[in-house]
C-alpha cells in the first residue's frame, strides 16, 4: 500500500504547476465576479461594506474601507489569478477574508453563513506559502523561482 500511495503520489506531482495554475484561476477568477458588483456599486455599496469595520471599532470612512474591501476582492483575485505579486496578494485576501468571518461572526450570522469566508481566507494563507507555480507571471518575470530552478527539492 505505501509504495502504491508513493507512486500516485509522484504521477500527482508531474502535474503540480498545472494544478496551481488551475487552482488560481478558478479561485481568483471567483473572486473578480464576486469583487466586480462591489467595485461598481459606487459610494452607497462601499459603505454598507466598510460597515463591517465597526466590529473592530473602526466607525470612520466606512466608503473608504467598503471600497478598499471591493478592490481587495476583484484587484486580489486577478492578481492571484495570473500569477503577478501572488504572496502579497494572497495575504491582502486572507486578510479581507478575516474580516468577514469575524463580523459574520459577531454579527451572529454563524458558521453556517461564516464558513465560506474563512474557507477562502484558510486556502489564501496556505497558497501563500506553496507559491504560484512556474505558469505565472511572477515565475516569468523572475520574482519567483521553482523548486526545480532554485535547487530546493525534496530528495529521498
């Protein structure tokens, strides 16, 4: 059984930036047609939004937060999506992420309702640390390097 889950595991790893490249395309895509709506729902969208900011105290330019929060969804999610600034913008999207969850929390929603918003921020901090994979823009343009490239890889 080992040596079986071992071999599917090699034949799963061949396909590794693939599977990251449809990963960040299919989640960050997501994110641009959740983020679009909030992006062009002008000043009375953002501040319904940036409401949410009152749960940590924050009461002022709740346009300004609601706007930044859009921006966060649709702006985040094309750059996770390609590949460009990827680390910095999975943590700007763990962090909105956050955000959510907390105040769908403390405005007792429950996880029933709050689960999808730390999902997201959970997979956004994980993919944080895995890296965008050599089909992205930040491989192409050399700010990240493979683990084939960079000499890193796990040796058994």
């Amino acid at each position: 059984m080992k040596q079986f889950l071992r071999s599917f595991a090699q034949m799963l790893s061949r396909y590794r930036d693939m599977a990251i490249l449809l990963f960040r395309l299919g989640l960050g895509g997501m994110f641009m047609w959740h983020g679009w709506p909030k992006i062009i729902g002008g000043p009375e969208k953002w501040s319904g939004l940036g409401g949410a900011m009152g749960t940590f105290g924050i009461e002022f330019a709740p346009g300004f937060w609601g706007f930044m929060a859009s921006f966060a969804e649709f702006g985040g999610g094309l750059l996770f999506a390609i590949g460009l600034f990827y680390r910095p913008a999975c943590f700007l999207l763990f962090s909105n992420m956050m955000v959510a969850f907390t105040s769908q929390m403390i405005d007792g929603k429950g996880l029933q309702k709050a689960s999808q918003s730390l999902e997201d921020g959970l997979s956004f901090f994980g993919a944080a640390f895995i890296g965008p994979g050599k089909y992205s823009l930040d491989y192409f343009l050399g700010i990240e390097e493979s683990a084939e490239r960079s000499g890193n890889m796990n040796r058994r």
